[in-house]
C-alpha cells in the first residue's frame, strides 16, 4: 500500500520528535534534581533520570539521602576487605581493626580547593553534633600518590581534626578504588593534582555494616546525626 506524501511526512516528523525528546535528559533551570556525580557540567541539572553526556554516567539525585536496609547481611562489612592503610600517624593497619566502632567515613583528597574544603567542614559539624567521641571519623584520600602519611598528618593538624577519634588512610591505587566502589563514591583524575568526585558521607556501625549515606554539601545532616546516635545506644 502507498501512502499520500503528507502521510509520510508527518509519520516520520513524529519519530524525529521522539528521539530528540529520548536522547538524553531534560534540561531545567528551576525544579531540577539530577546531576552528573562527576559534575562535568559544573552545577547543571536536569529534571529526569540519564546520562551525563560529557561522561556517559547516570546522573543521580542532587543531596540525595539513602537508608540502608537494617538487615544487611554481615558479608558485606567493610571488615572483610584485606586491604592494608597507612593512617596519618604512620601505622599500617587492616579495615578490620577498626571493628566494634560506628565510623563516619568520606573519600576526599588534600589538595583539593572545591568540595572537600566542605566535607571537611560537613565532618567537624558531624563531630560536634554527635558529641559522643566513641565514634570514628575516617577520612580516606583518592590521591594515595600524593597524601602520603606525613600529608594527612598536617592536614589533620591543620583542619583541627587531630583527635583520636579522627583516622586519616592512604591505601594503594587499587585499595582507594576497591573501597570506593563498596561506598558507590565515584571519581576520576581530571589532572595531574585534580579530581572530580561524589560527595558522599557514609555511616557504617560496629560490624562494619552500611547503615546510611547522606550525599550533598552543606546539607542538612539531622537524619545522619541521629542515625549515628542511634547506632551508639545499641
């Protein structure tokens, strides 16, 4: 059967209308809530899932904050990873050794002039509102080439965050990107002293199990705080 020209034309200026409208995400100025997790795109948003098209990923949910099933088996403690770390003080340790702590862990790197200059700040505010100094604050860098233990050292001093209750590590290339994938924290080097990263703050209680993340910064870290309390009554 032959269809009329005007037929034709306007069947195929519907399928042209579908793929542009399918070929990634929405863009919006207002009620945005997507965003690449490498921020490829500095602070632009979209309004429906997809992928950033500069890196390919998913976008995620700008300040999103996710509550971890309470039953997560115990396979999946961070315990179990062998891995060694120089901490900030110059030992070598295993995950492991930390166990029987409810830890308040994030990826960040030193030299770093963006976001972790916040996390940073997100952390000590953490600390405060805890109050209790039974809990662990870690700190694990995504620049083990450059945060060597001496670094972290002074980082620590110079960030106030020199207590027992803070442990700074320094792993291996394929450590850093073992443990970064356990928390779903996503980075890449963009230069030789730069790295685009998610920002991402996550609790685990004493067996090591992930219990709540909260991402964002300077957000409103209520929920994490009184998950973290929570954790400590137990």
């Amino acid at each position: 059967m032959k269809f009329p020209n005007s037929i034709l034309l306007a069947f195929c200026s519907i399928m042209l209308m579908f793929n542009a409208c399918s070929n990634g995400p929405t863009e919006t100025s207002e009620n945005a809530i997507y965003q690449c997790p490498m921020e490829c795109e500095g602070d632009k948003t979209y309004t429906v899932e997809g992928s950033c098209p500069v890196c390919k990923m998913d976008l995620k949910l700008t300040s999103e904050e996710t509550i971890v099933d309470d039953d997560a088996d115990l396979d999946n403690s961070i315990f179990n990873l062998t891995s060694k770390w120089n901490t900030e003080e110059g030992e070598t340790i295993q995950l492991t050794e930390l166990n029987g702590s409810v830890l308040i862990v994030v990826m960040i790197y030193t030299t770093c002039k963006a976001a972790c200059p916040r996390l940073v700040a997100d952390m000590r505010n953490i600390r405060e509102k805890v109050g209790d100094s039974s809990a662990r604050y870690i700190l694990v860098s995504i620049d083990p080439e450059n945060d060597t233990p001496e670094r972290l050292k002074a980082f620590a001093i110079e960030n106030q965050m020199d207590g027992e209750e803070w442990t700074f590590l320094q792993g291996t290339v394929d450590d850093v990107r073992e443990f970064s994938n356990v928390l779903a924290v996503k980075y890449k080097q963009i230069s030789p002293i730069d790295f685009s990263h998610s920002n991402i703050i996550s609790v685990f209680d004493e067996n090591g199990v992930l219990k709540y993340q909260q991402e964002g910064l300077g957000v409103d870290n209520s929920v994490l705080v009184s998950e973290v309390k929570a954790l400590l009554s137990e």
